[in-house]
C-alpha cells in the first residue's frame, strides 16, 4: 500500500517532521469524532464510572456534543460547566495526584488546549505529548481559567498513557474485524502509530504477529520485541548495544548470537534465524582450531530430536584497534582446491599484520582464492587499507554460522502471552546445542 494513502499522513511531510503533537491531536480528535466506539471506550476509560453513566443513560436531542482541538480556554463558557477532567496523555504514567497544588505558568500564558471534549456538562480537556515529557504544568495552565474565576466546577486529573490508548484502539479495531467491517480513520492512525512510535504498542505472542522479512515494517519490530522478552526469560542474556539485537553466549570459541527473520524460496519459508562466528577472534581461534573441525561440514543441528537446518561459512575478519574494519565471507567452492581456514595458517596467518607486510598477505590470499572471487573488492582492500592512514590490521580465520528455526514452530508454541516461558525453555535448549557444537 502506498503509505501517502494513509489519511494522516500528509504528502508534503518529511519523515523528521510527521505527525508531530498538533498532527496527532488532529488525528485522534477524528477518531473519536469518526468512530464511536472508540469514543466510547476512551471515555469510559477516563471518566468515571457514575459519570459515564450520566452522559449516557438518557441523551436529550438537543444536548450535543464537542470535539475539537486546539480550543483556546479563556473564550469558553465556563458557567455551564461541572465538572473537568484535566487529561494528560504522553507515552508515559504520570502521578498526578497533586495535580490540582501546581502554581500557574504566568509567564507562560497559555491556554489553548491540544483536544477539548464536551457532553452535556461534563468536559475533558486533554494535553496529548508523544513522549513522556511531563505536561503537568502545560495542563495546569489550560484549567487554570477555571480556577482563577472561582468555578464551582469539579476538577478532575487523569493520566493516560498512549499504550493505553492503543490497547483500546486495537481491541475496537478486532471487533470491527469481527463483525467484517472496518473503520479506516482507527485502522489509519493504528498503521501509523505503529511505524512512527511502536513502542507503543504491546507485545504480541508469535501467533499473532505476521511474519516479516522487512526490518522496517511494524511486523518485524513486533517479532524483535517478542523475541527480546522471550531472551530474559530465558537462562541467556541481552548485551547491552543500541545498534543491534545480540545474545550474550559465553563459549568460549564465541560470545554473542544475533537473531534476525528472513524468508527463503518462497512464503512458507520463514525463519528466526541464529547467526553466530566461531573463532571471531584470535583468542576463541585457539578454543575452535584447538578442536576436531568435523562440525563445518554439518548442514543440520538436532536439538530435541528434531533436524534444524545449519549452514557454515568462512570468515576472514579485518580489525583495527579492536574494531571490526571489513571481512570477506566465502564457502569451499570460491577456493581453488585446498581449505585457507587451517590449524597451520591459524597460527602462522592469524594476528597483526603491519603495512610492510600486506603485499605477501595479499600474495598468500590470491593462492587460494579463485580468480573469479573477487576477495579484494568484497573487503575493500584499497579504500580500508592501503589507501587508509593504518599502520596495521589484525586478521582472524573464523567462521559464519546460520541455524534456521521456522517460524511456524515459534507461532505453534507460543499462542498467548503466558507461552513465552516456553518459548524461553525452547531458546534453552537451542543455546545448549549451539554451545555443544564446538
């Protein structure tokens, strides 16, 4: 679907600059004014139950309603008001408690709320961030005219969250669904929401999230959240990067697991697949050379007396003051005959290389590599090298490893949120194999 089609989305917005906090109020106000449902549901969340009871026991013709945004406070009509729920909805939980013993904002003077909302005598006047920035103030400014012309009117505040916001949304959008209709104003801004904020959203068990090869899709995020939360519960933990999804294994011939989703062939094969790199290093070289080599030909893992497809690759891993510069990824096929990754070149090939020496490097590469495998242009070795200001590079003979879990065996185990303890015994014993691989 073109994503220019979504009614919230406007064409001429930069992804920077979408749905910004005058852009969402506008697209909830329209989902409460298009979808009553909706409207109903949200306000019974935030009124109380003997409020909602009043607006919607009897509904005279004549009483109407209000929804509007950007409502300038100090031109309402306050007299006919009795009671006002001051709503603060940010991504978080604020305590709002005290609310009502804030000091005005003077210099401030704002009072023009982000979503007003009437019926018959009762009024919500809500504050809607993206964040969890605290709008305690921003709100107490916005009722502050009720206060300050000594109003009988009851005064109110409510905290909600937008996860709390969506949980509502989507539980209307799956009665929509099941009684075969839609509405596109919720199914929009939930589409949305869940590109531009998914954190918002609440984890899914596998069996309710459709599978996504696409890193960028809301899916995907869905089955990375799920997977995370299936990681703490297990023996493993996370390593704490902010650039990627990682696995703490210490084997001490590897020490982190990447999980990620991919399809293969066709849709019926898609897989949590586990990417790993024995003998990464020099040091975990010594733990994988130091061992029989028979597992690099395996093309399957048992693990619980099931076959797991496996793949083994070469790596040659380039490193400069410890970080990772380029490699060259390669399988037996792209050699002229005999195996590079060897016990001997382990230990006479692998290490620091300084620049007098990468002429013969090069030189001892080109003896294996066919001349169709273009090694030098895969690693960069102009650019990253010889045109670079380095001194040296370290070189380590490792390997790339793939174990393909399918999707559908994730799903069949974990069909709701209290099935993630086994998906978690089932990451279990995936690790302890791995771990006995070496």
């Amino acid at each position: 679907m073109n994503p220019h089609l979504n009614l919230f989305r406007f064409f001429n917005d930069s992804p920077e600059a979408e749905f910004i906090e005058n852009n969402l109020s506008r697209a909830f106000a329209i989902c409460l004014k298009e979808d009553p449902l909706f409207f109903s549901h949200y306000l019974q969340s935030v009124v109380q139950p003997a409020d909602f009871d009043y607006l919607f026991s009897t509904f005279p013709r004549d009483a109407g309603y209000v929804v509007d945004v950007q409502q300038e406070m100090t031109s309402v009509n306050i007299d006919g008001i009795k009671k006002v729920y001051a709503v603060a909805m940010t991504a978080g939980d604020l305590d709002v408690a005290n609310f009502l013993n804030f000091q005005v904002q003077k210099e401030q003077d704002h009072h023009t709320t982000d979503v007003w909302i009437l019926i018959k005598d009762i009024a919500l006047v809500v504050e809607v961030k993206r964040t969890a920035e605290d709008c305690r103030a921003q709100l107490y400014n916005q009722i502050y005219p009720f206060i300050e012309n000594g109003t009988r009117a009851e005064l109110v505040a409510v905290s909600r969250s937008w996860p709390q916001v969506i949980g509502i949304m989507e539980k209307v959008s799956n009665l929509h669904k099941m009684l075969d209709k839609t509405n596109i104003f919720v199914e929009d801004f939930l589409r949305l929401s869940e590109l531009r904020y998914p954190h918002w959203f609440p984890s899914k068990p596998f069996r309710n999230i459709r599978f996504s090869p696409d890193p960028s899709s809301p899916e995907y995020f869905q089955m990375v959240k799920r997977l995370r939360q299936c990681v703490l519960q297990s023996r493993y933990e996370l390593l704490g990067y902010t650039n990627r999804f990682a696995i703490a294994v210490p084997f001490t011939w590897a020490n982190e697991i990447q999980p990620g989703f991919a399809s293969y062939d066709d849709p019926h094969k898609n897989y949590l697949t586990l990417d790993f790199w024995p003998g990464n290093t020099k040091g975990q070289g010594y733990f994988v050379y130091g061992k029989p080599m028979d597992w690099v030909e395996r093309d399957s893992l048992n693990i619980g007396g099931r076959d797991y497809q496996f793949e083994v690759a070469y790596n040659i891993k380039f490193s400069h003051f410890n970080r990772y510069v380029s490699g060259v990824t390669f399988y037996s096929q792209d050699l002229k005959g005999p195996l590079l990754h060897t016990a001997e070149n382990f230990h006479a090939k692998s290490g620091k290389w300084y620049r007098e020496g990468w002429s013969e490097f090069a030189v001892f590469l080109d003896g294996y590599f066919k001349e169709s495998f273009d090694w030098k242009g895969k690693c960069q070795w102009e650019d990253n090298f010889l045109e670079s200001d380095r001194s040296y590079f370290t070189c380590s003979l490792g390997f790339e490893a793939t174990l393909f879990i399918p999707y559908a065996e994730l799903a069949d185990i974990d069909k709701k949120e209290q099935d993630i303890a086994q998906v978690a015994a089932k990451l279990n014993d995936i690790f302890d194999t791995i771990k006995d691989l070496i």
